[in-house]
C-alpha cells in the first residue's frame, strides 16, 4: 500500500474479513433444507430444485478467471465489494415467489461469493504477509463454521415461518458483512499502485506446471468432497441405515474437518508436518470409503469412518488453500493462480456427483472415488515437493 493510504487495523480487517468469509458457504447451504418448501411454492420437481446447489458451482467455474481480471484493473478489495452486492440482490431475488427469480439470484449468488472465494487468499496474502497462517485459519474456519451453522438455522426456522422469511433473515449475513468490509476500500490497491512498488512481472500461472497441479488437487478434492455428499446417504440407505442418522453423518462429517482450519496452516509448513497430514487425507478419503462397503448399521463403525472422511476433507481443502498462498511470490499470482484452480475445481465438482450418478452401484462408486482420492493424495506430495511458481 502506499504510505498515503489509509491504514486498517489488522484486528478490524481480520474481523471484516470473517465476515466475508462467512458468507462463501453459507448461501448454498442453507438451501437443502429448504427445498420441499421451495417445490411446493414454487411446483417444480425435485430434479430442477436439486440444481439450486450446482448453479453457485458453475458460476464458480465460469467467472473466476473474469474476477482475477477485475480485480487486476480495480483491486482486490473494490471487486471483493463490488460482486457482493451482486450476492445480496441475487439473496433477496430468492424471495420472489418465480422461477426464473429463484434460478437468476441463484446464478448471482454465486457470482458474488466466488469473488471472495479467488480474492481473499490475495487479500490476506497482501495484508498479513508475515501473519499467512492465521489469516488463513480464520478464513477458512469462519466458512466452514457459519456454513455448518446456517445448514441447522435454516431447517429450524422454516419450521417456525414461511420460506420468504427464512431467506430474508439468513440473508442478512451479507448485508452484515458487505457494511463492515466498506472500511477496507481505503487501502485498496490497484496493479498500477504495485507498479509503483516494483512489484516484479510475473509469468501467467496458465504456462506453468505448477499452477496445473494446484488446479489439479483443487478439482479432485471438490469432486471427492462433493462427491461423498452427494452419495454417502444412498450408499448408507442401502445397507439399512435410516435417513435421519444419514443425516446426522453429514453433518459430523462437516464438523470434524473445522479444526483443520487452524491445524493445516499451523503444521503444513513445518518439516514432518505435510507427511502427517497427507497420511490422514489417504486413511479418510481412499480407506474410509472403501470400509463404508462393508454392509453394517453399526453406529460406532460408521461415526469413527465419518470422523476420519470429515478429518480429510478438512486437510484437503485448506492445503489447497495453503497452496494458493504458499507456493506464490506476490498477491497477483496468489489470486491468478487461486482463480485457476477454482474456475477447472469448481467445474469438476459441478459435474463429477452426476457422472457418478451414471454409474448406479454404490460399490463403484467409493472404489472410483478411492482412486480419485489416491490421485489427490499423490499430487499434493507432488506439489509440496515442488519449487515457487516461477515469476
């Protein structure tokens, strides 16, 4: 930043910065709970409300690359502001009892939060380049949490009003967030402003091999996550399991990776400490799928192998976080390279539940994921063991 520009506090721009974070989960996952309600109100078929979830990911997908490119010409945090509001007109677009506004605010939604999903790392890269770690693990953790905590509140409430309430409470968060994070445009910093601190020319990460593997581990860990929710609850139905417990599976799964949020920054840069944490990626993400195989109601058994699925999806998504920041020189090439990853990621995640769909026996399934989850385990040593990309 330049010495003339206003200075924000680190605890106000980590605070600003959770509460965008907040909101880069929290929009999809309150919508599951809501989707009777929506069909009924809406009388569409189950079908075309399940793709109020894969809507957000395929915006990912398309508009990452365009957000890096914004953000070039208008900062990081002026874009951060600047897409939110589109997340907040597409939030309460939702409300409006049509189709075409549910499927619209949807695809804006995603918009929105994929700005903060490509820019943050940047953002806390360029604000906290000596504090990386905990400006990572309170990202990641704020997402993770409020998510998890959105998905409980929205059931809840829409037993206690109508759906149009429900969105526009829980909508809120945004509004919330969007005023807090004003203060940060002060020291936002455009290309032109870094040129005027040297910061080097870089080579586009598109050329180098090294953005391709981030790209890589990114796209398989959001196929193997989004996979696994997608189709553990038919697999589990089919060996006897009730719904309510699939359920409750699910949601240990999810908040038994939030620890990974502090953990991951705090051991991955040391010597053993990516060695310990891609064991456990391989024991939850290619041994706990092929033991869910095994035909049992056992509460104990399928708890333990959630816990450790959850444990791997945790470690999974924050090393690529940890990816994003640490294998970068400078918060262009973070947020270019972040963008990459997540517009082919998000893709795959998008469709890889519905090609497995096509294949039918829950069996080949895990085994296909196994091996997806065996080609993660092998890129993210791979990457680890490889030098900075190159500027």
């Amino acid at each position: 930043m330049n010495s003339s520009t206003p200075k924000i506090s680190k605890n106000y721009f980590l605070f600003s910065m959770m509460l965008i974070a907040a909101n880069l989960r929290l929009p999809i996952t309150i919508m599951p709970p809501l989707l009777n309600s929506i069909e009924k109100n809406l009388n569409i078929p189950g079908s075309m409300a399940g793709l109020i979830t894969s809507i957000p990911l395929i915006a990912f997908a398309i508009f990452s690359p365009i957000i890096v490119k914004v953000s070039k010409n208008r900062g990081n945090e002026v874009t951060i502001f600047i897409f939110f509001l589109l997340l907040i007109f597409g939030s309460y677009l939702r409300i409006i009892p049509a189709v075409w506004a549910l499927f619209l605010g949807t695809a804006l939604v995603g918009v929105g939060i994929d700005s903060g999903n490509v820019l943050l790392p940047a953002v806390i890269k360029d604000r906290m380049p000596n504090d990386i770690p905990k400006g990572t693990a309170l990202y990641t953790m704020s997402m993770l949490l409020i998510a998890a905590i959105g998905t409980a509140l929205s059931g809840f409430l829409i037993t206690k009003m109508s759906l149009n309430s429900t969105l526009s409470i829980l909508s809120l968060v945004g509004v919330i967030a969007l005023v807090f994070w004003i203060p940060n445009i002060l020291s936002n910093r455009k290309d032109k402003d870094a040129k005027e601190k040297e910061v080097p020319k870089y080579r586009s990460v598109w050329g180098q091999s090294i953005g391709w593997l981030i790209t890589l581990y990114f796209g398989l860990q959001s196929t193997v996550y989004y996979s696994i929710l997608t189709w553990l609850p038919k697999v589990l139905s089919g060996h006897g399991v009730s719904t309510v417990f699939s359920s409750n599976l699910l949601t240990i799964l999810q908040l038994a990776g939030l620890p990974l949020s502090f953990i991951v920054p705090m051991l991955a840069p040391k010597k053993i400490g990516m060695g310990t944490l891609t064991t456990f990626v391989f024991l939850g993400y290619v041994v706990a799928p092929l033991a869910f195989l095994v035909n049992t109601t056992s509460a104990a058994y399928l708890v333990i192998l959630t816990i450790f699925v959850g444990i791997a999806q945790g470690i999974a998504f924050n090393t690529a976080i940890f990816f994003f920041t640490n294998k970068t020189t400078n918060p262009y090439q973070t947020a270019e390279v972040s963008g990459m990853a997540q517009s082919a990621g998000y893709l795959l995640a998008a469709f890889g539940p519905v090609a497995f769909g096509l294949l039918q026996q829950s069996s080949i399934i895990l085994i296909v994921l196994a091996v997806l989850a065996t080609a993660l385990t092998l890129t993210g040593i791979i990457i680890n063991k490889s030098k900075l990309i190159r500027e």
